[in-house]
C-alpha cells in the first residue's frame, strides 16, 4: 500500500482528452493509497472519481521509483471496446 499506483484511461475519442494529455492518448489519474484507499472486511479497496467521457481502455499497476527505470512492480490492462 505504501508504492503509487498508476491509473491511465484511454478514452474511445482521443479529443475527450484535455488538450495536454492528447500526445500520450491517455488520462493520467495516478494515486497513493493514502489518498484515495480504504481497508474494508481485510481487503484493500481504491475508489477513483472517472472522467465523463467514454472509456476504450484501462490500464492500472503499482511502481516505485528507482534510478536504473526499472520501476515496475505490477500491471495489467482491460479493453472495453473490440
């Protein structure tokens, strides 16, 4: 619970995007536990406000920063469109 988490969506129309995060194709709503977690009945549980707009992709994990950019500690990513 300690290391960041990293949150990136992907919309299903890049132009829902803010005009800054269009470039990278994904909304960057990275979080620390301490900010948005809880522990419920012995589980951790995260709950995130999501952008209005519609949703291609989610793309989640945790990292911690090390000098050598091997920072990764998991990931995964789930496509909500074919």
């Amino acid at each position: 619970m300690a290391s960041r988490f990293f949150l990136h969506l992907r919309p299903v129309d890049i132009n829902d995007l803010p005009s800054y995060r269009q470039e990278h194709g994904f909304d960057n709503l990275d979080f620390s536990f301490e900010q948005h977690g809880l522990l419920s009945g012995g589980r951790c549980l995260a709950r995130v406000a999501l952008p209005e707009y519609a949703i291609a992709a989610i793309r989640t994990g945790q990292y911690v920063p090390v000098a050598d950019g091997s920072n990764q500690l998991w990931d995964g990513e789930i496509s909500l469109v074919e």
